[in-house]
C-alpha cells in the first residue's frame, strides 16, 4: 500500500510541479539498441534494413514505470540517405501518465575523406501527453489516519494534449571511431496538461563517440578474416545535458561472435555540485547474444544511492534483426562501428 501511494505521489508531482518536473525524461540503458531515439543520424546507417524492439521496466519494487519502442529503418544507396520510423509508448504510474511518441527520421551521408563519414539527421515528432486523473492521490486527500479518504482542491487537468517537435543531429565515423551530437526539443513546445501553463519542454544536448579496437589479426579489404570472427573492444561515452541537469555514461562492450557484454556507469563521479541529485545513479551490466541476423540483449541496472534497496533497478530487453534484399547484398558502404547492443 505504502509504494502504491508514494508512486501516486510521484506522479502526482510530475504532473503539478510548475513546469519542472511536468516532461518525462526517457532514457534507454542500450542506447545504442534503441539508435532512432538516440539521433535521428542512425536512420538507414546500416547495410540492411533494421527492426528493433525496446522495452524498459524501471523501479519495479516502487511502481510502474515501462517505456516500449519499435523501430524500422532503411538504407537508401542511390540518393546516399536513410529513413525510419519509430513509435514509442512510456508509463508512468500504473497508467496515470503517458507519453505515446511517433517519429520519422531522415538521414544523408557524405565521405569527407577516404576514412571518415559525415552523417546529418532530421527527426520530426507527434506526442501525445495524456494523465488518469482520478488515480492520482495528493497529499490534501489524507485524513488524521493516514488513508486517502478525501477529494483533492487540485485544478483538473486536460485528459490528452498532442504536439508536435524536432529534433537533429549529426554523426561523423570512420571504420573504428565515431562521434556525434543531436538536439531534441527544437521547437520547445508547450507540453503542460494544462491550458494556462506556460511551461516548455526545455532543450536536450546529447554527446555520444566512442572507439572500437579488434583483438586478433587486424581485418583487410580482401577480407583474409572476417571481423565478425574477431574479438573486440568497444569503450562508448553519452552525455546528456537538459537546462541545468547533465549525466554521463561511460563504459565498454566486449564481443565475440556471438556473445556481446557491456558494462558502464551512469552518472558523473567527480562532478561537485550543490543541491543536488547524487552523482551516481547507477551500474548497467549488459549480456548480449547473435542468432543469424538477431541481436538480442538484456541489461540490468544497479541503482546507487537512496534507491538501492527500494527501487528493484531497471530490466531492460533489446531485439533487432537485421536483413538485405537479395538484390542489394553485394551493395556496401561505411557502417559505424558503434555496438549493435
């Protein structure tokens, strides 16, 4: 009884909390599993066409907080471009808040020099915000006792609001390293539940790069080992910045054909800062296996902090399949190196 009320509690100030807290900031561990939401530069940034399924379930022991996403994307090589579309659905609260996101990506690619690649992306988005009003509670619903007994004085909210949003980005890689940033939340629209707020969705700045280095005999262009029969390395960074909130996650995936695990953290170890949140938030342990052309991926986090022993930490699968006409199967160009888990 206590976590259903303190997860209606947390909702409850998502919801009311004047703008600050009213966005629900979603994020994948796998975020290289999930690459539409992270930039839209990832669209058709395969030899093969792509489909990807997500699913997130954060804090089990608090409550319900699940985010679902699929994806399909495809390369294009006589106009050097790629598109895809993604719709994602996120949960807060057994139902009480939602957010349903459906995206179309373009990206277009260029080589810059004989090694490098330069990828610019688009994204346009339709959001719907919707909220359950009536399983919300609020502290002014609690009598002497301590049950949820009383009606609220909280202003009703708008059951479902729709808008639309952009976002961009850019990719640049080579054969072993890749870097890039996006922009979410161009247009800052107005995303409150409620007509007479003037609250925005505040801009997100994302930096993401990383390496990967082979163990073994290094791949040629007459192909005298295939690198899918190599070991690798691969060290990632994402950091993410949202008006005065920032995170980092730092970590490597190792591979061999065809396993794939991935360790790193969230959070910023040795940044100082005053009121506020712990800079550690978690530990993500990933485990990751091939079929064919099916990845398949599960990652744990390990909350750090007050949210150890209470939150359950956060499961999360990834499923993507890769294909190819056959009609385009001798067809290659440049693809980023970056983990396919």
């Amino acid at each position: 009884m206590k976590k259903t009320v303190f997860i209606q509690l947390v909702v409850a100030l998502m919801l009311l909390s004047g703008g600050k807290m009213s966005a629900q900031i979603i994020q994948f561990s796998q975020f290289y599993s999930c690459p539409l939401f992270l930039a839209p530069s990832y669209a058709g940034a395969v030899d093969n066409s792509r489909l990807v399924v997500n699913y997130r379930n954060q804090w089990p022991e608090i409550g319900t907080f699940n985010t679902y996403a699929c994806s399909y994307d495809q390369h294009f090589y006589k106009i050097k471009s790629g598109v895809g579309m993604m719709v994602m659905r996120d949960v807060a609260g057994d139902g009480s808040l939602g957010l349903t996101d459906v995206d179309l990506c373009y990206s277009w690619y260029t080589n810059i020099t004989r090694d490098w690649t330069f990828r610019p992306g688009l994204k346009v988005k339709y959001l719907q915000r919707s909220v359950n009003f009536e399983k919300l509670i609020f502290g002014d619903m609690f009598d002497s006792y301590g049950n949820a007994t009383k009606t609220t004085n909280e202003s009703t909210p708008l059951p479902k609001k729709s808008y639309l949003d952009m976002q961009v980005s850019s990719l640049f890689y080579s054969d072993k390293y890749w870097g890039g940033f996006s922009v979410d939340h161009l247009l800052q629209p107005r995303a409150s539940l409620y007509d007479d707020d003037d609250y925005r969705e505040d801009v997100k700045v994302t930096l993401f790069g990383g390496a990967k280095i082979y163990i073994g005999a290094v791949p040629t262009s007459r192909g005298r080992k295939n690198k899918d029969d190599l070991q690798s390395v691969s060290f990632t960074l994402l950091y993410e910045r949202m008006k005065v909130a920032d995170q980092l996650n730092i970590g490597a995936y190792w591979n061999k054909n065809p396993f794939t695990l991935g360790a790193w953290i969230r959070g910023i170890p040795l940044a100082v800062r005053e009121d506020s949140y712990g800079n550690l938030d978690a530990m993500i342990l990933m485990l990751g296996y091939k079929i064919f052309d099916l990845h398949i991926g599960y990652s744990y986090d390990f909350s750090i902090g007050e949210l150890l022993s209470v939150s359950g930490g956060a499961h999360e699968i990834s499923v993507m399949y890769e294909f190819m006409p056959k009609a385009k199967a001798k067809r290659r160009h440049t693809v980023i190196s970056c983990p396919k888990l």
